[in-house]
C-alpha cells in the first residue's frame, strides 16, 4: 500500500481482510462502551457522579476534562445560570449549533452533583406527553388476559370457587414509564438537571404546551387518577426515566426542588411570548481560539490540542463568514491526529464544510 493511504481501513480493493481489528479506539465522543464502573480514579477522569455509568459525561465534557484547564464562562453566561438557578426558571439557551448549549447542562450537573442528566431529545413529532410519561395500554391488555385464559377455571371463571381473584388496577403501574420531564418533577431535596434539546425543532404547538407544567412544576396521570382509589394507600409503582421505581400517590406528579431546565435552540424558529418571559435567556456567542483550544484539550489531551493549534486558527478564520461547528473541528483533529495522514488539511476542509450551503 502506498503511504498516502496507509491509515485506510477500508481500501475498496474488493478482497476480504482483518483491517478491523487495526481500527484505533473511537473518538471520546462517540464512545458508547457504557463503562459501570463510577470510581473516581478511572484512567482519563472517566468516573464521574453525574454521569449515571452510561458515559454521557465523558461524551459531552471530555474524557480529559480533570487533566485540562476547563473553559470558565464569562460573567453574563455565569450570571444568567445562577439567575436560572436562583429564581428557578428554565433557561433557554440559543446559539450556533456547537456552541456548547448542550454541554452547558452536563457541566452544571457535574459541578453541582446533581447526577445524571435526563435529555429529552425534541423532533417535529414531539409532544408534552412523550416528555411526561408513557402508558403501554396494549401490553397491559395482552396480559390482562393471557392471565384470565390461564387462571380460568374448567367452567370459565377465575378460582375454584368461581370469583375473580385478579384486581386489574393492582398492576397498572408495570406499564407506565415516566418521561424525562416527568423524571425531573419527582419530589426530591436536590433539583434534577433537564435538557430539553433543540426545542426549535418541535412542531408550533409544543412550547405552549409545556407552559402550565413549567409554571406550576406537577401533572396528574389520568390512568392512575381514576383508579387511585382502587390502588393500595393510593399508590402505584412506576418505572423513571432512569430505570428505578418510584411510587406515585393518587395519580400526581408534584416536584419539591423545581428541576435546572435546559432548553437549548438553534435559532431556526421563534418562540411565543409566554414561553420567553417563563425563561432566563443566554445567548452563547461565537467561541474564541482560547475557548476552542480547551475545548479540544479536555475532549482529546493537551498534545492533541497542540498538534490541532493551526486547525482551530483556521477554523476560526472560516467560521467569520461561514456557518461551521465545533464537532466538525473536533471530528478532524481527531481523525488528522490518529491516522496522521499525507494530506492533512485536505482531509480536514472535507470533514469542516460549511452547514449554509446549499445541498
């Protein structure tokens, strides 16, 4: 193989072969091994408290994170956090898609010790109850009577003195599972962190229907209120956002810490006036060369960060006119530094082409 192409994996020659095994580890970012193991003391600051051992910490902050000096805000970033944090607003982020709006929630909740971060992602079929909870009426049927065919009796009925033994309400709670919203207002002494991702990309209806819950911090689950009665202590269990069962008194959701609520926009739509004056709003601006560079060191370590410096310069030389983001530089400084490639800076213009143009 000639040496312009030696970092190849894939060389479309057509012949089977086990170049895969020479693949090098995935970029920090795209690592979805899931470590367990939360221990302070993993290699590359992988233990972290808020990171629920699914490795979501490590994705949005940087497995180098402990190692590098870590970006500090600026005063009005930090003063619109706290506003948020203090009056117990939501904050509505906008900016350049990665300008770290999302980064922002992961790095609050890992200051503060808040655990894990609940991430409702928004797409056009949003809607508030996706957030809120789920109920699986269908499995709940099937089960319902896959247990009355094989507890009926010879005559048909339920027990052998012909009574129905089988409280349907008893259950109802193995099919209901709770939302990332509907995680985040559980009662608890600690607020939760919430991002709501790129909220533009709802359909119009959704900011107006996330307004009451917002503002009044509960919601009621209309399948246990009606039953609440029926249920033991009027309670039932059901699964969180997190996999955990918690129990659920007469059909309601009422939070006690009001949730740090993130709601993060690209900017591509604007939102009623209801929603905005609900929200603190940070604006987070274009990133300088120094922002760049411990952006880099804290997701790929210092000798990365410094072998990349002419690729965060002309970076930010491009982004002035153009409409490119910090993934891409990220993607090509990684890929530049691992495969080390003949033609380097062709190979990064390829990965960081502008998000405006045309396709």
């Amino acid at each position: 193989m000639s040496e312009p192409s030696e970092w190849l994996i894939y060389r479309g020659a057509g012949e089977p072969h086990g170049g895969i095994t020479q693949l090098p580890p995935p970029p920090p970012w795209r690592d979805f091994a899931g470590r367990g193991d939360n221990s302070p003391d993993d290699e590359g600051g992988t233990g972290d408290a808020g990171d629920g051992g699914d490795g979501s910490a490590d994705r949005r902050l940087g497995g180098y994170r402990h190692e590098a000096e870590l970006h500090r805000p600026g005063a009005e970033e930090l003063e619109m956090i706290n506003a948020a944090l203090y009056l117990r607003r939501p904050l509505l982020v906008t900016g350049s898609p990665g300008a770290g709006k999302s980064t922002l929630a992961h790095s609050v909740a890992h200051e503060l010790g808040l655990g894990r971060v609940l991430r409702w992602p928004i797409v056009s079929r949003s809607a508030l109850q996706d957030g809120l909870y789920h109920y699986d009426a269908i499995a709940r049927l099937q089960d319902v009577q896959l247990a009355a065919h094989s507890a009926a009796g010879p005559n048909g009925a339920d027990g052998a003195d012909g009574t129905d033994r089988h409280d349907p309400s008893a259950d109802i709670g193995s099919y209901i599972r709770l939302g990332p919203l509907g995680t985040a207002l559980l009662p608890s002494e600690q607020p939760r962190v919430l991002l709501i991702d790129e909220l533009d990309k709802s359909d119009i209806d959704l900011p107006n229907d996330l307004l009451n819950v917002l503002e009044e911090g509960e919601f009621g689950i209309p399948e246990l209120e009606r039953i609440a009665d029926r249920l033991p202590d009027g309670e039932a269990e059901v699964l969180t956002d997190d996999g955990k069962k918690v129990r659920i008194k007469g059909g309601r959701v009422q939070c006690r810490a009001f949730p740090f609520v993130v709601l993060t926009s690209n900017g591509e739509r604007d939102f009623p006036a209801p929603l905005m004056r609900r929200c603190i709003h940070l604006e987070l601006g274009r990133p300088d060369h120094q922002r760049l560079a411990t952006f880099v060191r804290a997701h790929l370590g210092d000798e990365a960060a410094r072998a990349g410096d002419d690729l965060i310069s002309h970076f930010l030389e491009r982004s002035r006119s153009e409409l490119i983001s910090t993934d891409q530089l990220l993607n090509a400084i990684y890929l530049t530094d691992a495969a080390a490639p003949a033609g380097r800076d062709r190979l990064a213009d390829l990965l960081i082409q502008r998000l405006d143009r045309p396709r």
